[in-house]
C-alpha cells in the first residue's frame, strides 16, 4: 500500500493543501502478487453529496458503423485515464489522505518527504471511487477526442470527410452489408474514426497506412493536452475479414 500511494504522491495526484475532509481507502488482492487500491468516497459520505447523469458506453459493435470489408482497426490505450483529469476545487479540500503511516521508507525520497510534513495530503486529480469521476473524465475525454478530429474539410487530415451518405432499412437501394450512416471521404472510402471504451480507442481505416495515420493523430492530440498514451499497449492494425 505504501509503495502505491507513494508512487500517486509522486506524480503530483496527492498533493499538500487544505483538509477538511478525509477518505477512506483499502486494497484489495490483484493477481498473486498485486494489489489493488480502493479510494472509497461512499464511507466518507462525500459520494452521497455528488450527482452524476446517466451516459451509455459504446460496445464493439459500434465500429461497424465505420467498418467495410478489408478495413484495418488496432487498439490504443490512455495511461491512467481518471487521473489526466483535474478535480474541481471545491471536492480537493474534501478529498483528504491521510499519509501517516504511508510515506515513502526510501533514503533516496528523504528530502522530498522532508518537504511535505503533514499527516493529511488531498487529491488533485478525478480519483477512482469518487462518484462523477467516470463521467467527468469521459466527458472531456469525448470533448478532446472532437478536438482532434479537426477541420474535416482539409484533405490531409486523417479525419477527413466530405459527405453524409445514407442507407437506411426500407430506403431504395438499401444495401445489408454497409453501415447505415456513412462519413465519405474525397475518395468514397469510409471517413476514419476513433471509438473510445472508456480507456481504450479504436480507430478504423481503409488501409493499414491510414489506420495508423489516424492512431497517430489521435495519440498525438491527447499527448498535446497533458492525457497520456499508453503506446506500450498499442496493436498493430489488424485486417477486416469478408462475411
């Protein structure tokens, strides 16, 4: 526990500040030889004071819905997804931890430890256990997801298209083995996009080259604005097979 609490200290997602409230956390077994820790905002009754709407997720299903026959996909992965994602000011004074019994025993970390006195320290960022972190942190993740796309009309850009094109059930010449709502490009291909499941993304291309176009672009614009890509978890394209 102290080793995972230290490591989140460390990078800035616990910091010194005003308490006024504390939290709850615990750890549960990951594997054989992990842990996992739970920050628990239900104990505290702070959960209790939060309100979150209601949000789908998308399935994989959904990239059908840029998918034809030969298109490529592959996986990327956004590094600690709730935690790129700042706190309102308000909820970090009743987000405390107490770091009593949980600083860092390494020499090495003597002096930063030495700097940082207090027994209660607050989260900075969306922690997991708080009641609208998932929401909040998928919200601006969709919002930065748009930002990348960019201006669909430049051709250059991966996320290019020019047109809206229908084919809906019951409409003339209705076709079963296309996606109902198509995003054209310049050159009738299917327009690139990303589907995102929470931490994960899939972009969908016509072609290898252009599917990692789009994963590049769309790591790249995240990296820009402080989210972090996992590229050590990112796949190669991978090939649609026929019906």
């Amino acid at each position: 526990m102290r080793a995972k609490v230290v490591l989140v200290r460390q990078r800035g997602y616990i910091k010194p500040g005003r308490v006024v409230s504390g939290t709850h956390y615990f750890c549960v077994p990951k594997g054989l030889s992990d842990i996992r820790m739970v920050y628990n905002g239900t104990s505290c009754g702070l959960n209790s004071c939060l309100y979150a709407p209601h949000y789908g997720l998308l399935q994989v299903k959904h990239t059908l819905r840029a998918l034809r026959e030969g298109y490529y996909q592959c996986d990327l992965d956004v590094g600690e997804q709730f935690l790129n994602f700042k706190l309102q000011d308000s909820l970090r004074e009743m987000s405390g931890v107490d770091v009593r019994e949980i600083r860092s025993q390494d020499p090495a970390d003597g002096p930063w430890e030495a700097g940082r006195k207090g027994s209660w320290e607050r989260w900075e960022r969306n922690w997991m256990g708080l009641w609208d972190s998932p929401y909040l942190s998928l919200q601006w993740q969709a919002r930065l997801k748009l930002e990348v796309y960019g201006d669909r009309r430049l051709r250059a850009n991966p996320f290019h298209w020019e047109r809206v094109v229908l084919n809906l059930p019951g409409s003339k010449g209705y076709r079963a083995d296309i996606p109902w709502v198509m995003k054209v490009r310049w050159d009738g291909e299917l327009a690139a996009e990303v589907f995102g499941y929470v931490d994960d993304g899939r972009p969908t291309r016509p072609t290898k080259h252009l599917a990692w176009q789009a994963a590049r672009a769309y790591s790249a614009g995240c990296t820009r604005r402080g989210v972090q890509d996992a590229s050590r978890k990112r796949t190669s394209p991978s090939h649609t097979p026929g019906p």
